[in-house]
C-alpha cells in the first residue's frame, strides 16, 4: 500500500484523531477527501471514521453537532470549521432507493469502505503512519483514469439512486471515464433513480458546473437514460442539423457553449439551455435554403421557466437563467446611441456582463471562425461603456425627479 505524506492535513484533523486514540479509538481518514490528496487536488472538506460508537463520540467530543447522529455522524468544531465524524458502519436494505433500512456500528474499517460507492472513493489513510487503506484497488482506478463502482455496480445503484447521477458528475470533475460494467448498470437503475429528488438533482448539476468540461457528466446523462429522466427536454436536440453558421448539432452546440461559458455555475447552466427553444422553433427557408429558428430565444425562455421550477432552483436561479435564455441572442452592427439605450433597459444592467459571457461562449461554440463576431461584441461593450458614462436615463428610475415632485410643481 502507498503512504502519503500528512503536510496537508489541518490540525484539527490530527487534534480530532488524538483525541479519539486517548480513549482508545482509532481513526482514519476517508472519502473524497483522500482521494484528493492523491490526486494533487485542493481539498474543501475532510472527514474522519473511527471506531467510536456515536455514545462515545459524544462523551468525547461533548460541544460536537449531533447531525446525523442515528448514522453514527457528529460534526465537530474546530478552528473555526466543521468536520464530519462517523462511526464505521455498514448497511442493511434500501427499499426506498435512497436510505439503508438499517445501519449497523462496526470496528472494520474493510466493512466500512465496503458500503461506498465507487473505488477511487473507498480508500482510507492512516493518520499516524500516513498509510493508505485501499481494499478496492482505488489507487489503480485513479491511475488509470477509471470510475469504476465497488463490488456489483447493480448492488451499488440499487441502494442509492443518486449514485448514477454522482457517476456523471465525477466523470466530470475528475475527467475520468466511465468502466464499462459500471456504465453498463446505470440503465437498469433508472427506475430507483426516478425516486431521486428534484434538491439533490439540482445539486448534482451545480456541481458539476465547476469542472473544467461539465459537458462530459452530460454527455453520460444522455447516453445512459439518466438526462431522459430528469430533463427530456435537452435530448431533442440531439442530432439536430442547424444552419450553415453552426458546424455542431443543437446538442453539441450546448456542449460547446457551456464548456466555453466561463463563470459561475448558475450562467453554465443558462448556456446549457441558451438553445432549448430550437427545436420547437426549427423550419426550413425556401427563400435561403437554410433552416431557420424564428423567436427561439423567446420559446426558449417559455420552456425553460418550469424546467428550473421542476429541478427546484431558487427563484432567484431561475429568474436569472430564464432572462438570459431570452435576451442571449443579439448582434452589433453599428446601433445608435438611442438603439443602445434601449437595448440595455430591455436586457438590465445588472445582466450585462452576463450576457456578455454567455455571447462569447455562445459564438467560440459555434465551430467556425468567431473572430468577426467577437469584435463585434467588444466594440458593443465599448458603446455601452460610452453610453453609460453619458449618464443617460434608461428609464423613468433614472430621472432626477419623480412624478410626485412634478405634481407639487405643477
């Protein structure tokens, strides 16, 4: 087995863990967390197993959250963060497709990774020595660049439908790819996916808006059923031709989009759906011989609201993402100053640099020359930066008076 080296680890890690070994308990190192570490990744959370029963963790640690407490999980305060500690466990039935029926404590670090669901996530470290406890090949999985499930990928998606969507994801933010066993399991999981909710769907989309290519989680969620499931809606632009200013089909159009749309997560998933009014909108011109897709920006906007209403984005999400679907179709050619001012009311102020990364993305992921089109945006950018410094009234908000001072003059 490896050994890694422990620089990294905070100290409240090492305090939480010589606090257990005083009682005589052990403690390792689990999850995500370690996998990070092997990978060179920055680490956002860390969290500790041990051997303690969830009494014993409370008796140690009498100021911990009891959070998941019927688990066997604690939250523990230290330097001003929180640390998850669970009790090794394994689990018992998941008749519901989300929860184990049951959990049962043990002192088996094997049994406890054995629960988990995939390889490169299964993997412990000794805190002590730094030795690393890999049951399941995970480190060979990693170094192979391959998500592959723990044990029976169909055991593993049964008890938790949300694991084929975490697949997707992880396909993403590692850039790995997919053992064909396990991708092979996910079509037979849909089902116990249905039973998902919409919150952890949403969640799992956001997160992997943060990969370098999100487009990879969904290019798996359309190639295995799961995007058939929870958003039909994007599939029917698979395969469809567009005009002759697109290389790339309506589909691969989003991809590319999203991929190039740099920024948060919440403006990525308004360039995966900048399109979705296409294929409703999508009719053959006699006149240019050329297909056209009249107001798709308007339908796509009608089609999105209660796709975000469905996937439970906040309302303030959605407004968001439902705007910049209608508004993310336009071209400068020369407008007037007048043309402009009436362009920024329609579209907000507050949204313009939004939209100003959504059209860039929008036209590097067309797949043919952008450069004429891009300068184009840029000297847009430059007329509303000139007409915004004229200090010109874009709406009656805007005056230095209102109607109630008119009509005390008046």
């Amino acid at each position: 087995m490896t050994d890694l080296p422990l620089r990294d680890v905070p100290r409240a890690v090492f305090w939480i863990c010589e606090r257990l070994r005083e009682r005589d308990k052990r403690a390792w190192i689990v999850g995500g967390c370690v996998r990070d570490m092997l990978l060179g990744r920055p680490i956002a959370d860390w969290d500790v197993c041990t051997d303690a029963t969830p009494k014993e963790l409370l008796s140690i640690f009498p100021k911990a959250i009891p959070t998941g407490i019927e688990h066997g999980t604690v939250t523990v305060v230290r330097d001003h963060q929180h640390f998850e500690v669970t009790t090794l466990r394994g689990e018992e039935g998941y008749s519901d497709g989300r929860r184990p029926d049951s959990v049962y404590f043990t002192d088996d670090i094997d049994k406890d990774l054995a629960r988990r669901d995939f390889t490169v996530n299964a993997i412990a470290l000794d805190p002590v020595t730094g030795h690393v406890i890999d049951p399941f090949h995970g480190q060979d999985d990693l170094a192979k660049k391959v998500l592959r499930a723990v044990g029976d990928p169909r055991e593993r998606f049964a008890e938790d439908g949300l694991r084929v969507l975490r697949a997707a994801r992880f396909v993403a933010t590692l850039e790995i790819e997919l053992d064909p066993a396990t991708k092979d399991a996910i079509g037979g999981a849909l089902d116990t996916y249905k039973k998902v909710s919409a919150e952890r769907v949403r969640e799992e989309w956001v997160k992997a808006m943060k990969a370098r290519r999100p487009s990879r989680a969904f290019d798996v969620m359309k190639d295995t059923g799961i995007l058939g499931v929870s958003c039909p809606e994007l599939l029917l632009g698979v395969g469809m031709e567009q005009n002759k200013w697109h290389s790339y089909d309506v589909w691969r159009h989003a991809m590319e989009c999203m991929d190039a749309c740099t920024g948060d997560p919440i403006l990525r998933v308004a360039a995966l759906f900048h399109d979705v009014g296409k294929p409703a909108t999508r009719a053959f011109s006699d006149k240019t011989q050329d297909w056209t897709f009249y107001e798709h920006e308007r339908v796509g906007a009608e089609i999105v609201y209660p796709i975000c209403t469905r996937l439970r984005f906040s309302n303030e999400e959605r407004e968001r993402i439902t705007h910049l679907v209608r508004h993310h179709l336009f071209h400068y050619d020369k407008w007037t100053d007048a043309a402009v001012r009436r362009w920024i009311q329609r579209v907000g102020k507050e949204r313009l640099l939004d939209l100003y990364a959504l059209n860039e993305a929008d036209l590097r992921a067309k797949g043919r020359d952008a450069e004429p089109d891009l300068a184009a945006l840029e000297a847009l950018k430059g007329h509303v930066e000139r007409v915004l410094e004229q200090g010109a009234a874009l709406s009656t908000r805007d005056l230095a008076v209102d109607g109630h001072a008119l009509m005390q003059k008046l």
